[in-house]
C-alpha cells in the first residue's frame, strides 16, 4: 500500500497494490499492518458503510460534535470527488480542504481522521461508496458544515446545482460551528 501526503498532515491518500491480469484483478481494501505501515496510525475500525448515489447527488458535509469518526473512504462502482475539510480548531490547516478523485478504476481511498468534515460528489452516472469507520454513528451527534462555504471555497466539480438532503441543505458555516 502506498502512502500520499496531501495538504493536510494527516490526511492521507492511499494506493493499494492491484493484480490484474486479462481474468481482472485482485487487491487487498484493507489489511491493518500495511495500513499502519503507510500512515503510522494503528486505528481500529468498528463499522463499514455502503452507500449507492446518482450522479450530481452531494452528500456531506458531515461531522459528529460527540464519538467523531475517522473513516476510511473508496468507490467500487462508479467515481467521486472526495472531500475533508479540517475543522479542528487547534490545527494550523483549520478551514482548509482537500480533494481527491475515487474512482472503481483508480481503486484509490482516502484516510480522513476524527475531527474533520467529509463529504462528496457523485461524478459518474450512480457510484457505490464504502467506508470504514472508527466510531458507531450517533446520530444525536451528527452535524453539517455547508457545502458552499464561501470562507473555504471548495472547487467541486459540479454540472449545474448539486442534488443534496433536507439536512445537508442545512449545513452551517464554517464561522458559525
């Protein structure tokens, strides 16, 4: 597994090691040892999500105040533009974001720690989107950072407005959490 700095610390982009012959390909999502290995994290995950979106759906961004999660992130079926926006206050990327294509061709995922927000933009016609995460959902916890802060300025890749929840149509400002 492969290990790629982004502009903030300790999110990180991962590769796994693909064997792929004309039969298709083999690659392990994850395995505890190389994923400690490539980020020098020993995280225990206690539950994986699967979530199926149409193109044009932006689900995010999301938080949780209480429990926070670090998720590990990938796309089997389809493409996304993944996004973490760091906002603890403590950090010196605060406000700050990163993007990253997912795609079930690239087979890349994306570590993004507690205290961050999350969220992403169906790219292609419909994606399937995995994730592992450190901590049980708490629903009474959960929060939503806007989508369009215009203080963090996220370039999505966007056709027109994006499909988004009555929660996340919610979302707060940056300022205001």
């Amino acid at each position: 597994m492969k290990s790629i700095s982004t502009a903030i610390a300790d999110v990180f982009i991962l590769e796994p090691k693909v064997f792929g012959d004309t039969r298709g390909f083999f690659f392990e999502s994850f395995n505890t040892r190389a994923f400690a290995e490539a980020t020098g994290l020993d995280v225990q995950f206690v539950q994986d999500n699967h979530s199926r979106s149409a193109k044009g759906v932006l689900r995010g961004l999301h938080y949780q105040i209480l429990h926070p999660q670090g998720k590990l992130v990938r796309v089997v079926r389809g493409s996304v533009f993944d996004v973490a926006v760091d906002i603890r206050k403590a950090s010196p990327t605060f406000g700050k974001w990163v993007g990253v294509e997912l795609t079930e061709d690239n087979h890349r995922q994306l570590w993004v720690p507690p205290g961050l927000a999350h969220g992403f933009l169906v790219t292609s016609e419909s994606a399937d989107f995995l994730y592992k995460t450190t901590d049980y959902y708490a629903p009474e916890h959960e929060r939503c950072l806007a989508w369009n802060d215009p203080d963090i300025a996220i370039e999505w890749p966007l056709e027109g407005e994006p499909q988004l929840s009555a929660k996340d149509k919610l979302g707060k400002l940056l300022v205001d959490v």
